[in-house]
C-alpha cells in the first residue's frame, strides 16, 4: 500500500503564541518608573505605534531588504544615492513624526527623548541613527547666525521628508556626521580632509571612512583649515539645485545595524559652510557629540528590554520537564540577574537625560553621560546572550528578534568614543572640571545611610581611588563609578526590592560575570519588573 502523504505528523504543541500588538508603555513598569515625568502621553502614543506587530514586520523587513547604493543613472551620470526599503521610511517617520529629534528643541525634555530612543531601540535599532544624528546637531548649529536661522528650524520641524531637494525647499531634515578618516576616528586630529576658502566660499576636499545615514541632507564635518581644524556643515544638495560633489565609494557590510546604511565617501571640492570659529572644530563638533552620547547611553537599555521582554513572553509559554520554564527556580535566577541589569541601565540612562534638561546639573551630565555610555553598553552584550540562551534554539535563529539585537549590542559602544576613549575621558573630565568631580561625589554621597552594603562599597571605593586612577586603570575605575552611581540612582528612584538586590549582587558580592551564578535573594520582585507576559 502507497503511504499516505497528507496524514499530519504532529500536533504543534508548547510552542509560544506569536506575538501580537503591544503597548511598549503600558508594558513596562522600569520605563513607567524611572521616565514618570517624562511626557507620558507623547511616549504612550509612541509605545503602541512602535508595539503594533505591523512594526515587527516593518523591523524584519527593513533588515532583510537592506540599503541599496545606487551610483550612476542609466546614462551614467552619477547620483550617489541610497534607497531603502518603505520599511525605513515607516520608521524615520514615526520618529521623527513623533518628536525623537524635534521635541527637546521645541519646549520638550531630554527625557522624553531619551524614552523615546529606549522605544525605538527595541524595534528597530538602525533606525536611531539618522534621528539620532539630527537631534543631536541641533546645538551645535543653533546660535550660528544664518546657517543655524536656515537648519535649525527644518532640524526641528518634527517632520520626515525624503525627498532629494536643497534645504530651503523642504519641510524637514535630516543632518548626519562625517569625522572619522582611515588614519584615525577617535583621534580626529589626525584628519586630513583640507578646507580651502575660495571665492565662493569653502570648498573641501578629502574623504570620510565611516558616513552613516549618507542620505542626510547635510553633514556636520571636520576638516583642516589654515586655522587649523574647523567643523563644517556639507549640504548634500546646493541652492542651485546641483549636487554637492560628495561621492559615496561603497556602503560597509556590516555585522549588525543593517536598516541603516553606513557609507565610504570622498569631498570633490565639495561646498561647505563654517561651524563655530575656525580651529575650533573639536569643541564645536563635541556639542553634538555630547548629545549623540544621551542617545548611545540609552539604546542599550532598550536593548536589553527587547530581549528580556522576548525571553519572557517565550519562558512563560514554554515548559520543560513538566513545569513552565519561568516557574524554574534556576530559570528564575538567571532571569532576575538580567533584569537587574536592565533596570540599572535604563534608570542610570533616564537619570542623565534628566540632567540634560537642568543647566544647573551641566557638569553632571558631562562626567555622567560617558559612565552611563560605557557601563550600559559592556553589560548589553552579556544580557542580550543570555536572553537568547533563555529562548533555546528559537533565540538563535532569524524568526526571533534576537539576533537582530544581538548584533546590535556592540555597536553603541564602539561608535561615539570606544569604550578605552570614554574610559579616558572620564579621567580627563574628573582631573581638569572641578565641577564634574564635585558632581559626581555629590551624587555618590546622596543615598549614604540608607543600605549599609552601599555604603561599605562607597567608603571601600574612596579608599581604592584616593590616589587618581593611572589610563591603564581608567576601565576599572569606570566599571565602579558606573556600578555605584547606577546602585545610588536605584536606591532613590526604584522600588526597595530591586535596588536592595542590586546592591547586594553588583557590590556587597562582587558583580557577577555569570548570569545566575551570583542569585538574587528575591527573584520575584526582579521578575514583576519585566511586567506581563501574556500578550
Ligand atoms: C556602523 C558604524 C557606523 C559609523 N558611523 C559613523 C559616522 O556616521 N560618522 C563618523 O564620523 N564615524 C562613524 N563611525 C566610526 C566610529 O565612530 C569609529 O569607528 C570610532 O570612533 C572608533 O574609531 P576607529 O574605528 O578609527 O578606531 P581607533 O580610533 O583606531 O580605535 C581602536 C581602538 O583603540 C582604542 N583606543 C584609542 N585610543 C586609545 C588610547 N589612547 N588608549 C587605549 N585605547 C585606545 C579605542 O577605544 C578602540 O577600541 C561608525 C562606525 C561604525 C562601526
């Protein structure tokens, strides 16, 4: 007898329900924590646009379809382009729609903003990067005359046009950075891009190694004056209607980060305009970067929510031996240690943006940003691994969002200063700004008297560093700065459970490097943070 094919083989069991629309708000008792005075109305909207399971499509597809360079037309007159998927136009829309670039600049919060690229980094992390860029140049062009009167107000407009147009002729912009050359990024000095004045103005000639976002409508650059180096703004399109003579050469295949293109591009005397005095580019240019560092400080933290939120949905859906995997006391561990980790990163990262909006706390923000910017992203690598693990063989493969955060979670701490740079600068900040140390100590100082495993830690740690750190020191000074100003953020604003277990886990015993391995007396109260699991 034939065998018979359309018998089924199985019942599909213990498989988790595919995840429908969710309200990334509501959802999430850290952000609802730690972002309580952000505008909650503003990043609820966000939340369930971002939530919708159309957006997790959008997010698979605007990885899979990545960008597209185009450079010459079917004459072979060149157009130096880049197209994407509509499913990266959907996000920058949202984004930009929704004030991720615009909203501090026009009466909003830091903040908000800072909740909003924890929003956006869970779905589509590539996609942070041009709105990133754009929100973060607005400083640095405010308050420079007419350049700053042409871009500043279409920076800021809260509108997304794609359109390949010069800038007086659009609604909205977009701007990105061009620094880093093949000699050097983080030493920027060593650039050798030339600025020359010419009858028409500056004309620059050179390349930048690293572009992304090339389809900006403008970048923020710098490139060596006679006064020595100098920040410019390249407009992608001139007033004329013409192309700026900016090639790109080829975009970088990259590990991760695949929505966004990153490109190689050349200046063939491309037209530019003076930012900040001539000589002065650095300064003028780490305004901007200032900025760009909230945002690379924060994306970690939502990050690991994404992945945690993942393996919780999948923990509380499957079972092994019997049992639930999120009823297992080890499953439990482990998961409780990661979100300890989470809620640090996330409420050290809202603490920053909050200063953001503080004059008075400018200091603190400067010494804060590049802890939170180094901590935050060493621990999202550690966290998102193991959440994949949590989710077994599923975790690995392309169905799930993992790997897509995955491959993310380095990224953030490897652009905007490495992690041995900001290790470095936080040494410099602290020896040369009286005002960030006293910041800094006063911070520390706040929670004292509360969690004798805090203090403990806190005199221990003076004693360590009363003699300064040497560079070769700087990563495990840090490490423990960044520990003890996340465990005194928790003990003011997190609820006494999570904050007790942090300080007992990441200070009284040493932080663990094994997840679980070092477990925390009240997994319970850990897991509750994650909220529910049931949507
Ligand atoms: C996907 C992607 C997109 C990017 N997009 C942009 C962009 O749009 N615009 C842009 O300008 N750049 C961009 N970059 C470049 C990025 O900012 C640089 O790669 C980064 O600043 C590091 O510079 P580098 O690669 O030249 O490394 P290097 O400067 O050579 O540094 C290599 C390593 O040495 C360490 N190091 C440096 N100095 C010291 C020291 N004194 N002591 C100890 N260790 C040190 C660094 O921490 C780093 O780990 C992008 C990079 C990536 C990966």
């Amino acid at each position: 007898m034939e065998p018979r094919s359309d018998l089924p083989t199985h019942e599909v069991t213990n498989q988790p329900p595919a995840r429908g629309d969710r309200d990334l708000w509501s959802n999430d008792p850290v952000l609802r924590t730690h972002a309580a005075d952000a505008d909650a109305a503003a990043l609820r909207r966000q939340a369930q646009a971002l939530g919708r399971a159309q957006m997790a499509e959008a997010a698979r597809d605007a990885n899979r379809h990545g960008p597209e360079l185009v450079l010459f037309d079917a004459g072979g007159r060149r157009l130096d382009e880049v197209r994407f998927h509509p499913a990266y136009h959907a996000f920058l829309h949202l984004g930009l729609t929704g004030g991720y670039a615009s909203g501090p600049w026009q009466g909003g919060r830091h903040l908000t903003h800072a909740a909003m690229v924890y929003l956006h980094s869970q779905v589509e992390p590539g996609t942070c990067c041009p709105m990133t860029m754009t929100y973060a140049a607005v400083p640095a062009l405010r308050g420079t005359g007419g350049l700053g009167d042409t871009w500043a107000p279409k920076l800021t407009a809260g509108h997304y046009d794609a359109a390949l147009k010069p800038v007086t002729q659009k609604a909205g912009v977009t701007l990105g950075m061009a620094m880093t050359e093949k000699q050097g990024g983080s030493d920027v000095r060593a650039n050798t891009t030339r600025a020359e004045k010419l009858a028409d103005g500056w004309r620059l000639t050179g390349h930048k190694w690293f572009c992304s976002a090339p389809m900006s409508d403008g970048f923020l650059t710098l490139a060596q004056a006679p006064g020595g180096l100098t920040c410019f703004l390249v407009p992608r399109w001139l007033e004329n209607g013409q192309r700026n003579a900016i090639h790109i050469l080829r975009l970088k295949d990259k590990l991760g980060n695949r929505a966004n293109a990153s490109a190689e591009i050349e200046y063939h005397g491309a037209l530019a305009e003076q930012v900040g005095e001539e000589g002065d580019g650095i300064r003028t240019i780490l305004t901007m970067v200032h900025h760009t560092r909230l945002d690379t400080a924060t994306a970690p933290a939502g990050l690991m929510r994404a992945a945690l939120d993942h393996a919780h949905h999948w923990t509380a859906h499957r079972s092994a031996f019997q049992r639930r995997l999120i009823d297992q006391p080890l499953m439990q561990a482990v998961l409780a240690d990661l979100a300890l980790d989470w809620e640090g990163a996330a409420a050290l990262a809202f603490r920053v943006a909050r200063a953001f909006d503080d004059p008075g706390q400018a200091a603190f923000s400067r010494i804060s940003v590049a802890l939170a910017k180094f901590l935050n992203n060493k621990l999202a690598g550690r966290v998102i691994g193991e959440a994949m693990e949590v989710m077994g063989g599923m975790g690995y493969v392309e169905d799930s969002p993992l790997p897509l955060l995955y491959r993310e979670a380095p990224l953030n701490g490897i652009w905007e200063g490495s992690g041995n740079v900001i290790c470095l600068d936080i040494l410099r900040s602290l020896a040369r700004d009286p005002a960030c140390a006293d910041a800094l100590d006063a911070a520390l100082e706040a929670p004292s008297g509360q969690l004798p495993g805090y203090d403990a830690a806190l005199t221990s740690y003076r004693n360590t560093w009363k003699t300064p750190p040497t560079e070769a020191q700087a990563r495990a000074f840090a490490t423990q700065t960044a520990t003890l100003l996340t465990a005194a953020t928790l003990i003011d604003a997190a609820p006494a459970p999570v904050a007790e277990a942090f300080v007992a886990t990441r200070l009284t015993n040493g932080p663990g490097l094994i997840a679980g391995a070092n477990p925390t007396a009240n997994p319970a109260a850990m897991l509750a943070r994650l909220g529910p699991a049931t949507d």
